[in-house]
C-alpha cells in the first residue's frame, strides 16, 4: 500500500510538471496582456512620478526628515490611484548623517582631494587626521598584507571597477568598500580611503555604506574621485612617501522610527487563494544627489505598475504586493523586516527594481528546474520589448537576495547599466538620466509578468537553484 501511494504521488507531481510545462494563456489573458503591454508603452505617468519625487523632496536619506516626507508623498499617490490596502511595516534606524568632508595631500606636493565619507562612516577628530599612506592594490593585498606595514597608517585602497563588466565586478569590489574598514582597523590602521567605485572618470566622489564589527575599532573611512585616485597612483609611482590629511564630520546619535509601505492588489478571494506575487523597490537614497537612478526609477516603476493593473483587479487568481521597502542602503534593514513578518501568505515568486532608469534586456531567474519551461513561456511575452532570456543562476537583486535563502522564486529582469555605475551613489544621480521610453518599457515588462502570473494563478516550485556568488545580476548597496 505504501509503495502504491508513493506510485500516486510521483505520478501526480509528474502531472503537475507536465501542466507548467504545457501552460498556455487563455485567449482572454493574451488580449489584457496586449492591452496592458500598449498601454504602458504610452503612458508618461511613472516617468513623472520619478521626476515630482526628486524635484519635490530631492534624497531621502534613511531615518532623515526627507525619507519620511518621500513615504507620505508615496502614500498620497497611491491613496490617489484608489489603492484599497495600504500597510505599513515599522522599524528603527540608525540617524547617520553627513555634515562635511574634505582631504590634502601634504607630501610630496600639495593638492585638494575630492572626497566623501562611505555612509556609517564614524568622524575624524574635529581637527582632522594626518598621516603616511600606504597603497593597497585590492582586496586580497589587504587580506595578506602584514599588519605592521598598515599600524598608524592611511589605506588608501586603489582597485578600479572594470568599465567592460562593471556590474559583475561591483560585487566583487563591495567586499573592499563594505569589509576593507574592519580589516584596515585591525591590522592597526587610522583610517580607509578607496577609489570610488564608478565607470566615471570625472572628480566627483560616490558614496556607499561601509561595515565595523562589534570587535573591532572603527576608524573613517571615505571614497575620493577617480581623478584624485589617479593623482595618488601618480604620486606612488614616483617612489615618495605619501601623506594625507582627512577631516570627515558625521554625526550619529540614535534610533529613529521608519517604515516599509506595502500596496495590495487583492485577488478575488471568494477563490480563498494563499498565495502573492511581490515586487520590491526601496524608497531611501544617499544623500549626495537626488537619488534618481537609486531608486526614484524603481518607485515611479512601483507606481507605474498599480496604474496599469489596478483595472483588472478583478481578474487576479493572486494577490499582486507592491513592496516600497526602505532602510536598503544600511544592511537591508526594510527587506529584513518584510521577510520577519510574513504572514501565511505564499509567495509565489518575488522581482525588484534597483538598477536604475534604463531598459530591460534579459530576464535571468532562480527557479526549480521543473519551472524553467513557465518561466520560457513567461518571457515569450515580452520578446518584441527586445527583452533576451538569461540564465537560472540569479543571486537576486538589492532585496531579492535576501528571499534565496526562504526558497522564494526570483525573476530577475535585468536592465542596462551604461549610466548605472557611472552615476551611482554619487552627486550626479539626479533626474536628467531617466529616459521616458525605458521607464515605459520596465513599467510594461513588470506590469505583463506580474499579471500573468497572477490572472493564470500561476505556482512556481518552491525549490530554487544554487546560485552563483558573486553573479553579475546582484547588485547590493
């Protein structure tokens, strides 16, 4: 009797593959489809919303004033698009904030260096700190490096972001802007600078957030411009002692209360359906720019998205879950308390904004092998967006990362970088680098995914893939 049920039941997943493999959208489905995929590529409404948030409230830095002035204004909009269930997650955040920066060479010549402090950063004493600078080459040279080269030293830290792959190697240099400090403090070094990890060439200084250990002293850290890391690799070539003085003034003093807001679009219930589709975009930016490529785009996209399927509520099989997540700068706080406090909803596969404001040309996922020909079928709706289909190996995005380890399935819908790594975390992220056709292709693209996953009612393995680490699709702050 037992084997015979196990029989069944080998049987009946069989026949539950052999029906995703088989899955076709009903007639009804394809022409909503058509209609909501012309719909958003003619619609400037997400375009406008990028540009009102940055114009009207500027960056939003996590626990600021501005950040909670940019969540009202996101629920007055989607109070405005008839949104009927809107929920608020609460946290608590660190208040750090930014007050000034500024660095010299004082040998072997002098020069004014460009330069900011990584986000968390602690502050110099009020008068600055001097002292010699030792070059690091990457990540691995500071790792071996014998500690008493680096005791009562600068590091300055001189890897440059590969512009050929500059997304794939944005993960690996996050280890020297997130680690570098913990690693530079312990082998008894004053304080970290680092190249600015962009594809720019210009003086200006990008941001990032930089990680101490409970254990370890915590000493400043900063990024100076490409050009001024340029000017100290010109300094070290000439074989002369190098030395700086840094005064970076940041404050940080309590904790703060914020929130992720969470839009439903609630499917039929009289289904009595448990499960949810979710796409994720964070609100909060750092503070140098307007925070328009990160991530104004993604929650104009966010908006984007309820406008063109709040029409059709009424044909959902699925929950669709906005999540305007916050906190994603420092530790992804706001994903981490989303994943907390999920309730007995399942969800069925989860996607995110966060690469800016250019179009999506791939679709990478991280779902069971059993799924792969859905996922295919899913994608051949939006080939004529000049869309490709990627890998199954996606370490998720910013947030989405955080889900591989829930087993959630990730589609990851990868947009073009060009401007991404050039402008990120950095004084120029401001409103004139968003292009109204492409934010018109991500809204059509996510709106179409996220409808026929949830209109077909459509159930992903909960079994995802093993993932590469690092993969080129997974971007963190």
């Amino acid at each position: 009797m037992q084997k015979l049920l196990k029989t069944k039941t080998a049987w009946l997943s069989l026949i539950s593959i052999i029906s995703l493999v088989k899955v076709s959208f009903a007639a009804e489905s394809l022409q909503m489809i058509e209609k909501i995929k012309n719909q958003a590529l003619s619609d400037d409404y997400a375009y406008h919303q990028i540009e009102a948030i940055t114009t009207e409230i500027g960056a939003r830095p996590l626990g600021s004033a501005k950040e909670l002035n940019a969540l009202k204004w996101l629920e007055q909009q989607l109070t405005e698009l008839s949104v009927g269930h809107l929920s608020k997650q609460p946290l608590k955040v660190r208040n750090w904030q930014r007050i000034s920066a500024s660095a010299q060479v004082i040998s072997p010549y002098k020069h004014e260096l460009v330069i900011e402090s990584l986000g968390g950063s602690v502050a110099t004493p009020a008068e600055g700190l001097e002292a010699e600078v030792i070059k690091i080459n990457n990540f691995d040279h500071l790792n071996s490096v014998e500690a008493d080269k680096l005791k009562d030293k600068i590091v300055y830290i001189s890897r440059k972001l590969d512009e050929h792959s500059p997304a794939e190697d944005y993960l690996n240099m996050q280890r020297i802007r997130q680690k570098g400090a913990i690693i530079a403090a312990n082998k008894g070094a004053k304080a970290l600078i680092i190249r600015s990890q962009t594809t720019d060439k210009s003086r200006t200084a990008h941001t990032g957030a930089v990680r101490y250990h409970s254990n370890s002293p915590q000493i400043p850290a900063a990024a100076i411009s490409p050009a001024d890391a340029d000017l100290l690799d010109r300094l070290f070539a000439r074989n002369l002692p190098v030395a700086l003085l840094i005064n970076l003034q940041n404050s940080e003093s309590r904790w703060v209360d914020t929130y992720n807001l969470i839009a439903t679009l609630s499917a039929d219930h009289s289904q009595n359906n448990p499960n949810k589709v979710v796409f994720i975009a964070h609100i909060d930016s750092w503070d140098l720019g307007t925070g328009a490529l990160d991530n104004a785009a993604g929650i104009g996209i966010g908006l984007g998205i309820i406008k063109q399927l709040i029409q059709f509520q009424d044909k959902l099989k699925h929950d669709i879950e906005i999540v305007f997540v916050t906190a994603a700068q420092f530790n992804q706080l706001g994903i981490k308390t989303y994943i907390k406090h999920l309730n007995d909803k399942h969800i069925v596969v989860a996607t995110e904004a966060d690469l800016g404001g250019e179009s999506i040309f791939r679709l990478d996922t991280n779902i069971d092998e059993s799924a792969l020909k859905l996922a295919d079928k899913i994608h051949t709706l939006t080939t004529d967006l000049a869309i490709e289909r990627g890998h199954n190996a996606s370490g998720g995005a910013t947030n989405t990362q955080h889900m591989l380890a829930l087993d959630i399935p990730i589609f990851n819908w990868v947009q073009k970088t060009d401007n991404y790594f050039k402008y990120l975390h950095s004084a120029n992220d401001t409103f004139d680098k968003i292009s109204l056709e492409s934010i018109q292709q991500n809204v059509a693209t996510y709106s179409i995914f996220l409808f026929s996953v949830a209109n077909e009612g459509l159930i992903f393995s909960n079994k995802v893939t093993e993932h590469e680490q690092p993969t080129e699709t997974t971007v963190t702050q």
